[in-house]
C-alpha cells in the first residue's frame, strides 16, 4: 500500500489574501483561539501579515497554503519573533480550511516551514502553542518533530490567557 502525502507550497501572504483569512476566522476554526476576531481585528491581522511577507519587519514570515497540483489556497502557516523565557525564538501558527483538514496538508505546510525558518539562520529554536485541549494541533507538532517542553499559560488574543502545551523544535538539527 502506497501513502501519498498531499504536495502544497507556500506563498507569501499579499494583499490578496483577505479573503483567506477571513475563511480561516470561521467559529470552528477558532475555538481553541479565544473565538473568531472581529473585522477590524482581522483587517490589522492582515495588514501584519502583509508587511512580514513583504520582509518590511525582518522579524517573520507569513505565508498562505496552497494545494498541488490545482493551486487551491487551503490555509495559513508562519513564523514570527518572540521573546520566550528570556531567549529570541520563532514561534509558529497555522490554520487549514476545515473541508481540508485530515488530509496531512497541514504536516506538508509545516515541513515546509520547518525548512524556511531553517534557511533564516536567524534563532535556534521554533516553538508552537497549542491550546492542551486541540489534539490534532498536538499531534501535528509531535509529526513535525517538535519536542514537548510542557505545559505553559499562554496569551492569545490579548487578554485571554489559555492553557498550552510549549513545543520546541530545534532549527540547527535536521
């Protein structure tokens, strides 16, 4: 029996991708992200996600998931700086359309970043957060080769803290 990975490829987010992240913002998608964000908390998201695509911050990469061979956007994925427990690291998020979801796609994405990060050569490490209560985000970090540090209180959205499992995966071993 033959087990075929789904192919994607990650693009720099752009002005186009409003459309994207509102699709990403449906209630399902986020109920383990303190629920759906407003317009407006949407329309600065974006603009973020713009400048960090375009290197105008130098601090992250935002990217939208495409599927192969039909070019189909199917998610987000990216990395950005941040301080943890007093050390500049990556940290990294994602989100699959749900008609999407179950497919490996986001394995596919996370590789992908794994190996962009990688060629910044900018911090050792790339963390992920997700909530203790996601267990497919769990298990994506696990599959990706991340390394669980522990549980963690985390903030997100601002003001709403939640309880987090810290993954770690280490950027300078392949």
């Amino acid at each position: 029996m033959e087990i075929r990975a789904p192919r994607v490829r990650l693009e720099p987010w752009s002005e186009t991708d409003l459309g994207l992240l509102r699709a990403t913002n449906a209630p399902e998608l986020m109920t383990h992200l303190g629920g759906p964000e407003t317009e407006e908390q949407l329309l600065k998201r974006h603009n973020r996600y713009v400048d960090m695509s375009a290197d105008r911050t130098g601090r992250g990469r935002m990217f939208r998931v495409v599927l192969l061979p039909d070019g189909e956007a199917v998610g987000t994925i990216g990395f950005w700086e941040k301080t943890w427990q007093g050390q500049e690291v990556y940290e990294t998020g994602w989100g699959v359309l749900g008609a999407f979801q179950g497919r490996g796609i986001a394995a596919a994405a996370a590789a992908a970043l794994v190996a962009q990060a990688r060629a910044e050569k900018k911090h050792r490490y790339l963390h992920a957060f997700p909530s203790v209560d996601n267990p497919p985000s769990n298990r994506l970090c696990r599959r990706a080769g991340f390394t669980l540090q522990g549980e963690c209180d985390f903030e997100y959205p601002a003001g709403h803290v939640m309880r987090c499992n810290d993954w770690r995966l280490d950027l300078e071993r392949d």
